[in-house]
C-alpha cells in the first residue's frame, strides 16, 4: 500500500505518494542516495545494505540518466531527477548523488578507475590523485564527477579514511585542505580545485 510522504525542505513542504500519476502520461517516484552511494526508494523506514537497490542493470540504467532538476518540480527537494519514458524518478541526496565506492586498479596502459554507486566496473571514471579534496570541517573527501551530477562526487568514507593516511599538510595547518597526496609512491601536488565548491556546502540530513 502506498503512503503520503511528506518531505520538509527550508522553503516548502511537499507532500507526495510513490508511483502518482499527477497525468495519464506521467508516474512519479521518489529516491534516497545515501553518503555510501546506496539508492532507496525515499520512503524506506530503514535505510541499510538489506533495503538499498542492488541490481547492476538496474543501477547502471538509473545513473546513466541521472541530471540535475534545473527547471522541473520538486527542484527544491528532489534536486536530480533520472527520467524514464513516462516514469519520472525524482532524487535527492545525503551529499552528493555520485558516490565513489572503490578503487579499480589499472596497468601501465589503463588508469586506475573509481567505481561508483555500487554497480563495480559497469560505473567507472579515471581516478585523478591530483584533483582529490578533503573538508576538513567534517573529513569528507571528493573528487570531480561529470556534469550532469554537478561536477563532485563524494568519496565513500572507508575508501577515504584509507586514503587521508596519504595526505601531506605542506604548513601544518590542518584547518585547511591538504596540500599533497601520495599515491602508488608518486606524491601529487593537489590543485584543491573543488574547495569553493565545498567550502560552504551543507549536508543533509539522511534520515
């Protein structure tokens, strides 16, 4: 049976009901990206590895269409959206919607690669060690992302736990984002790129 959801953002309240039909040629749904990159359906009581969607054809479909809700309802709440013909499924996040959950090692001829939102090597994009940026008021790490998913995806916090081991702070201030990373026994210099766009940047509520 389907229940009314109500969802709270600082402007608006949105009421909704997973799978309405606001017109015959439309069905909506309505989607949770935690900060580990697991996708639920926005209503789930419980929000664990056993509720989250797992299937890869599924998953790699889902993020494939994946953009941002500029101009579209729900902007306000649901800030991405993943189209799919008559079905519009709207999204909203932890952080952000692109989640890199682990490291696929390359070879001399093929770069290492991030895998991300949980569909292994169906999902990937080069990892590039120079352009990582940790916050340092809350330790999270990311790195850049496509477009379509606002240029940043967040690094799952195990991976990045892992990874803030090889961080260098080139005048000890720790209040700032690291200045090197070592990685594979190179060290990179970070262009910390990303720190603008996440200096500022709130953290919602995943609950």
């Amino acid at each position: 049976m389907f229940r009314l959801i109500r969802v709270v953002s600082h402007k608006r309240c949105l009421h909704y009901v997973q799978g309405q039909t606001p017109d015959p040629k439309t069905r909506e749904y309505f989607y949770f990206i935690d900060h580990q990159g697991q996708l639920f359906l926005d209503d789930a009581k419980m929000k664990n590895f056993t509720s989250c969607f797992k299937e890869k054809d599924f998953l790699v479909f889902f993020f494939k269409r994946l953009k941002r809700n500029v101009d579209g309802k729900y902007k306000d709440e649901f800030p991405y959206i993943s189209p799919c013909g008559r079905e519009h499924n709207y999204v909203r996040c932890d952080d952000t919607p692109l989640v890199f959950t682990h490291i696929i090692d390359g070879n001399l001829s093929i770069p290492d690669r991030l895998s991300y939102n949980g569909a292994g090597d169906r999902l990937t994009l080069q990892f590039e060690p120079e352009k990582v940026c940790m916050l340092p008021s809350s330790g999270r790490v990311y790195h850049p992302a496509p477009g379509q998913y606002g240029s940043i995806g967040l690094i799952k916090s195990s991976l990045a736990i892992e990874m803030s081991k090889h961080f260098r702070f080139e005048t000890g201030d720790e209040t700032k984002p690291p200045s090197h990373f070592t990685w594979k026994g190179v060290t990179y210099k970070l262009t910390n790129e990303l720190f603008d766009v996440i200096k500022d940047r709130d953290i919602l509520d995943s609950g």
